[in-house]
C-alpha cells in the first residue's frame, strides 16, 4: 500500500490509500472473460493486502481462502477449456502449472492453521508473483494464440 497527497478545495490535502495492485490498461489481452477474471484476481491480491495491513488475517483469510477456490474452479478450468478447444500446443505445460497453484493453495490452508500472519505474507507474495509470472506472461501468450486463431 502506497500514499499519496491529494489537494482538495479550499488547500486541503489529504492522504489517500492506493494499492500498487490496481488494473492498468496494459494488462488487457482484449478478451473480456480474461480480463475478468484476471481482475477477479487481482482483487483478491488487493483484498489480502488489505487484510495483513489491517492486521485482521485471523477473521477475514476465510474470504481470500473462498475466492481462490473460487478462481480455480471456474476460472482456471474455463481457460483450460478455451485452450483445449483452439489447440493451443502448450495446454499440457499449462495445466500443470495450474495443477500446481491450486497445490499451493491447498498447503497454504494447512500452513494458515499453524502459522496464521506468516501464512498470509507468504501467500500474498506468491499470489503477487503468480499474477507477474503466470498471468501477464503465460496466459497473455496463451491469449495471444487463441486470439490469432480467431477468439
Ligand atoms: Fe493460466
């Protein structure tokens, strides 16, 4: 979470909270599912971020654990449905990194129950580096296939 000083009428300033987590226009694939879903994401990045400054992961990790079940299930699964269907020859390689995130998550809900504040910086970290490495890169190629392939 970053600060930054906004001037308001009449010389007043105030603080505002941004998180360096926000949508930005060069992470469109132009496919609007996708961009869906990935903003689905990066929402719960935004959400946990939130939650470990406010100190609240015991009561509100729950939420964050629901939302990422959530994205696997349907979101995930959907793109491995739309790379099936255009033949993208990578499927297999994608899918078990897929395979391997909803692994990751799994242990995260078992490392939460020893270790509840540590679990959700460690998460958060791997959540932020799966959005860097897995879905502004992989699945934006991805993307990039099925789009020249008609999507
Ligand atoms: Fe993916």
């Amino acid at each position: 979470m970053i600060y930054i000083i906004v001037r308001g009428h009449h010389r007043l300033y105030f603080y505002v909270m941004v998180s360096k987590y926000t949508w930005k226009e060069e992470y469109n694939t132009g496919v609007s599912f996708i961009d869906g879903q990935h903003q689905y994401f990066l929402n719960i990045i935004r959400d946990l971020e939130d939650i470990i400054e406010d100190s609240v992961c015991k009561d509100s990790a729950s939420k964050i654990f629901f939302s990422l079940v959530h994205y696997a299930e349907h979101f995930l699964i959907q793109e491995e449905i739309y790379f099936k269907d255009y033949h993208f020859p990578n499927l297999n390689e994608h899918k078990e990194l897929h395979a391997a995130f909803i692994k990751r998550v799994i242990q995260f809900k078992t490392d939460y129950q020893m270790d509840i504040q540590h679990t959700c910086q460690t998460m958060l970290d791997y959540l932020v580096d799966w959005f860097e490495n897995h879905i502004l890169k992989y699945d934006k190629e991805a993307i990039e296939y099925l789009r020249e392939k008609g999507l």
